[in-house]
C-alpha cells in the first residue's frame, strides 16, 4: 500500500513506517546545507539518486558525517506521493556514508527524513 504525502504543513516521521516505506530508483533535483552551530552554512547543489517518504541516497563532495541534520528541498516524484510531484523542504540526519567515490570525486549519502513540509509556488527554486 501506498501512502501519499500529506497536505499537512508538516509531519513527523515514525521510525516503524521509514523501513516500510517504497524505495523509487529516481535521480531529481536536490538542495541542501547542513544544520548546527558549527556547521558551514554553504548551500550544495547535487541530485537525488533514489527517494523514498523517509529518505533519499545522494552524492556529494560535501563533508558530511553519519549523525549531521541537513536541510533538504527536493522534489518528491510522483511514484512517492501517489499523486502529483512535489517539491518538499525537510530536515533530514545523515545516516550512512557509501566512501566508494563516484568517477568526479564525489561520495554517496544516505539521509533519513525526520520532518517535512511542502514548499509554497512562491518559494520553489525547482519550477
């Protein structure tokens, strides 16, 4: 079964629910920086590799860490929220580094989703 992204402003994810959830093989457009006092407040610019409604896979040159929160904006493909795509603002953790670099150097990401918003047609960056 799957779930459609909720029209609520925002909404928490359950750990139970992340494991379940479909995984898209999909590359989309992905935005983000990382959070926190000591963090470099730089914005990346990549893609996403794979998404799912808990998480996405994503390559970078950043210098990410398992357990860094990044502030994400993403477009959810359709195949993800069972209606139309979205573009999504979300705060995500870091959860597994894949060092195995890509051919131009860059390294894979595995974030998990812990909260979630859809992005207004006045602030998308991605239309």
């Amino acid at each position: 079964m799957r779930r459609a992204v909720p029209r609520a402003a925002e909404e928490k994810m359950k750990a139970s629910e992340r494991r379940q959830l479909v995984r898209v093989n999909h590359r989309t457009p992905l935005r983000f920086r990382t959070l926190g006092v000591t963090a470099d407040k730089t914005e990346h610019f990549t893609e996403a590799l794979n998404i799912s409604r808990g998480g996405f896979f994503f390559a970078s040159s950043a210098p990410l860490q398992v357990g860094m929160p990044i502030e994400a904006t993403l477009r959810m493909p359709a195949e993800v929220t069972g209606n139309s795509a979205q573009e999504m603002r979300c705060t995500a953790r870091v959860v597994h580094v894949r060092n195995e670099p890509y051919g131009d150097g860059r390294i894979g990401f595995g974030a998990e989703i812990e909260k979630f918003q859809t992005v207004a047609a006045a602030e998308r960056w991605m239309s």
